[in-house]
C-alpha cells in the first residue's frame, strides 16, 4: 500500500498546484471580475442619460473617480484580501500559518517515505496553496452573506429616509441591528464619517473591504446624491428592487444549472467508483496499476489527466452573474 499512498499523495500535490494556479483562468473568474466592473460602470451611465447636464457632470466625476479606485484595487494587497476574508490576522500571523501548513505537509511527506521532491511539492502546495484558497473560500462565503442581508439593510435606509430619520441615524441603525457582515461593514462607515471623512466617500469604503457590484451601486448612489442632490429615498428605493431582481435572476441560474452541476459531479466520480469496484471483484486484476513501474506511470498520469477533466467541467458548469 506504501507505492499507493506516494502516488495518492502526488496526485493530491500536483492537483492542488494546478488548482491554485490555473483555476482563476480556467474557472472564469478573472472574466467575471471583469464583467462586474463593467456593469457597475454601466448601470449609473443608463441611469442618468436623461439627467439634466450638471448632474451628468457629477455622474462622469464619480464615475472617473470609481474607475482609478478600481484600477488601484486590481492587485489587492495581501492585508485587503485577509480583510475581505473576515479575517483579523497580521502579515505576520498569514505568514507564520502559511509557513506551519508547509511545515506540517513537508514532514508528513517524509514520514509516508514519498520522497524529498514530492515533499517539497508539499510544501509548495501547504505554504502557498492552501492559504491563499482558504483566503478566497472565506471571501466568496463571506460575500454570498453581505449580499443575503445587503437589500433589507437598504431597505431600512430607504425606510428610515421616509420616515424623516437622518441618513446617518439610518447608518447607525444598521450598524447595530443588521446581521454580520453588513454590520461590520456598516459600522466602520459610521467610524469612519465620524473621524470627518463625507459620507459618500465613507459608503465607497464599503467596495474596497467587500467588491460586489451591489455595494458598488449603493456607494455610487450615496455619492451622487451628496454631491448633486435629489430624492434619496426614491434613488435607494429603485436599488433595493435592482438588489433583489439581481439575487432572484442569480438564484434562478443556480437552480436551472444544478442538472449540469450533478451531470459533471457523475461523470467525474465515475472513474474513481469503477476503480474501487474493479478492486473489490478482482484485486489482482487492478493491483497492476501500483505494482508494476508501467501501472504506476499510468496512474500518475490519469490522476494528472482527471484533475485537468474536473477543471474544464468545473468551467463549463461555472455561471457567474
């Protein structure tokens, strides 16, 4: 079983190296990326093409000023992207964790015997593989919260306004009842506004420490309204509902996708269930593959071969909205 256990724990190594660096590309993410920024340049655009021209003045100046905030953001620092994870570590605390999981894999490869290459391969994967994913796992989870909770908070402003209540006082109303993270999120708006800052810079905040569109739009309208005016309830009011068509398309696309995602999750556990039931009827029919130096080859390179299948599925079935 030691031969098994090496080529196991090379095709984990050699899956997670290629997870971390092409499923950005593979996955469609960078595009998606870049087709949010493109729609939250967009929308406010459509928006005020009917708008009197010193109002669509301040619109471009915001939208300028939103475009070169996007541009520093493309290549976020390291402290932004632990924030964005929900996280409270230093650099040196990511570091000092980054270093144990690449530590810990580095001598358990050498314990199982793999060899000094696959082990550093280990330690490649746990040092930088494996916290980096767990940056974007807590990220996308911790975003998919904001936006559950991100519309009621909106209509709570939107509420508020209407019932003569200061934007601010509607901030801090949120800040304290609404759930995490919108209430971390907002709260630091408060902080900030009170340390001098406007508030529609302070509501821009918000994108920087949690980049979805939605927070974007909500920023952009808080913003127009400061500098330009006009009627905040009824602006905030049309974002609620934009808000919630936008969750309820995306859920319809999850739901109307599931057949596909079951379809990939089948055929790519297939080859992995027939091996095991191959095992169990004829053990010394398939105990060739980690037996001989041919099989083992063979092996390898399948496990190389199915993790670059599961990828492209996983694009294939990727629908971003």
């Amino acid at each position: 079983m030691q031969p098994l256990a090496v080529f196991a724990l090379a095709s984990i190594a050699v899956g997670g190296i290629v997870y971390v660096f092409l499923y950005p590309i593979l996955s469609g993410e960078r595009q998606a990326e870049k087709r949010k920024a493109s729609v939250a340049k967009a929308e406010p655009v459509r928006a005020t093409r009917n708008a009197p021209r010193s109002r669509r003045d301040t619109v471009e100046s915001a939208l300028k000023d939103l475009e070169q905030r996007h541009k520093k953001s493309s290549k976020v620092p390291l402290p932004i992207k632990i924030s964005q994870a929900g996280l409270t570590w230093s650099k040196r605390q990511y570091f000092l964790v980054s270093g144990a999981l690449g530590l810990g894999l580095f001598l358990a490869g050498l314990v199982f015997g793999v060899g000094l290459l696959v082990a550093l391969a280990f330690a490649f994967v746990g040092a930088f593989g494996l916290p980096m994913w767990m940056l974007k796992f807590l990220k996308k989870r911790r975003e998919a919260k904001f936006l559950a909770a991100f519309p009621d908070a909106v209509d709570v402003v939107v509420r508020g306004i209407k019932a003569g209540l200061p934007l601010l006082d509607c901030l801090k109303m949120i800040a304290v009842e609404a759930p995490e993270p919108v209430k971390s999120e907002f709260r630091s708006v408060v902080e900030t506004q009170a340390i001098g800052i406007p508030i529609g810079e302070a509501c821009g905040k918000i994108y920087e420490s949690m980049p979805v569109p939605e927070a974007n739009f909500f920023a952009i309208v808080i913003g127009i309204q400061q500098k330009a005016g006009g009627n905040l309830s009824e602006a905030l009011g049309n974002l609620s509902r934009v808000l919630r068509d936008r969750k309820k398309m995306k859920a319809k696309i999850q739901a109307m996708s599931q057949e596909a995602k079951a379809s990939a999750g089948i055929i790519g556990a297939l080859p992995i269930a027939v091996m095991i039931l191959v095992y169990i009827s004829s053990p010394n029919y398939i105990s060739l593959l980690w037996t001989e130096p041919l099989g083992r080859l063979m092996l390898a390179a399948s496990a190389v071969w199915m993790t670059m299948g599961i990828l492209v599925m996983k694009k294939m079935i990727n629908f971003d909205f």
